[in-house]
C-alpha cells in the first residue's frame, strides 16, 4: 500500500472513460486546481493498458452526442472519430421477457 502524503483538492476515483474525461476537462478549465486520479492498483510507466485498464476492453462503447460535444470541446473528437460509426437503428422490446436492445450501425 502507497502511504505517500499527496496535496489535493479534488480526488477522481478511477481513470476509465468518465474519470479521464473529467480529469482533462479540470486540468484545462481550472489549471490552478489540485487534481488526483486514484485507481485501484497501481500503474507503471512501462504497463500496457489492455494490463491494466479493464474498463478499455472489446466491448463496444456508445457515446450520447453531448459526450461527442464534450469530446470536441476538449480537442479528442477527431482521433476518437476515426473509431466510430454512428448509431443509425435503435430497436428496443422485451415481448413479455426481460428487455432488449439492440444496436445497429448500418
């Protein structure tokens, strides 16, 4: 366990998608304030991140247009977009059993 005295004044819990997106979005708009990302296990220079960020996995991801707005604003939409496709067809039903959604890009 890490016993380091760290100086902070607002702490992220986790640095996936949300907690890096935050993280960045602070480091920009209120350069002046402390911010520390806290994972739960400990991260090295030299790790790969399928090692050590199981939240970036094969699982696609589905952005509402506000975070695509978000995206823009912080200047990471253009290499985000070279991985996306839009959602063109939403089809959602449970016909009398638990819920589906499915998903379709084309």
């Amino acid at each position: 366990m890490n016993t380091e005295r760290v100086d902070t004044d607002l702490i992220i819990a986790g640095g996936g998608l949300a907690g890096a997106t935050l993280a960045l979005a602070l480091a920009r708009l209120v350069p002046e304030l402390k911010v520390t990302v806290v994972e739960a296990f400990p991260l090295s220079p030299e790790a790969l991140p399928e090692d050590y960020q199981p939240s970036y996995d094969s699982r696609s991801t589905a952005l509402a247009w506000g975070s695509r707005l978000i995206f823009e604003q912080l200047g990471l939409w253009r290499q985000l977009s070279e991985h996306a496709i839009p959602i063109r067809h939403i089809h959602v039903s449970d016909r009398g059993r638990f819920g589906a959604t499915r998903l379709h890009a084309n």
